[in-house]
C-alpha cells in the first residue's frame, strides 16, 4: 500500500471570512478556487481547504478534515474494512479515474482517501 500524498487539509469554520483573511492577507498563500463556501489555497505541498460550517454541516465547525492520495483504493479499502474501522463511504466515484473511500477514525475526524 503506497501512500503517495497528503492532498489537502480542511479547516471548518462558520466565520470563513476571517479565516480567509489569516492566510491570504497575512501569510500571503495564493488563492486556487474559491466560492461563497469554499477557499482553496495552493501550497507547494497539499491544497488548505476553508469550508464553511453551515445548514446540514454547522457541526462541522471547528473540524479539521484530511484528505490522502494512494495508488492502489481498492487494496487500501479493504485493509481498512479488514480493521473493522468505519468507512462511510466506500469507493464511489468522485471523476473520472478517480474514488473516493471516507473513512472515520474512532476519535471523530473524516480522512478522505482517494485513488484509481
């Protein structure tokens, strides 16, 4: 099983302005994408995420979400199945090429793991 990145890193927030402001204006992190509920900042190792914490995902606030990249989904999957760990959701298609498998870790946080 081979991990070939940490892709991006999500902070949850309901105050996305503010947070927006920390690393655009003052650290100075380039903007990838951004809409009313999202900020993506482009780093020269893995995307930092802002989503904001509202309606069905308010409780989000204040969560930290990762995602990972690996070569092989399937193999990784079923590892984690093997674990008894929860998966909640289990390789659905995200584009083309691409799955995704979310994966909950006993303490609360979502990894989303994706891969061919």
């Amino acid at each position: 099983m081979n991990t070939t990145q940490v892709s991006y890193v999500a902070l949850w927030s309901k105050d996305l302005e503010s947070n927006r402001a920390v690393f655009a204006n003052i650290l100075g992190i380039p903007i990838a994408y951004e809409d009313e509920n999202v900020v993506v900042f482009q780093t020269e190792g893995a995307q930092l995420v802002l989503q904001r914490a509202i309606d069905a995902n308010a409780e989000l606030h204040g969560a930290v979400q990762f995602g990972i990249s690996v070569d092989n989904l399937d193999q990784v999957t079923e590892a984690l199945k093997a674990g008894n760990l929860t998966i909640d959701i289990d390789r659905e298609e995200i584009a083309q090429n691409q799955r995704v498998t979310i994966l909950r870790l006993n303490s609360g946080q979502s990894v989303e793991i994706t891969g061919e």
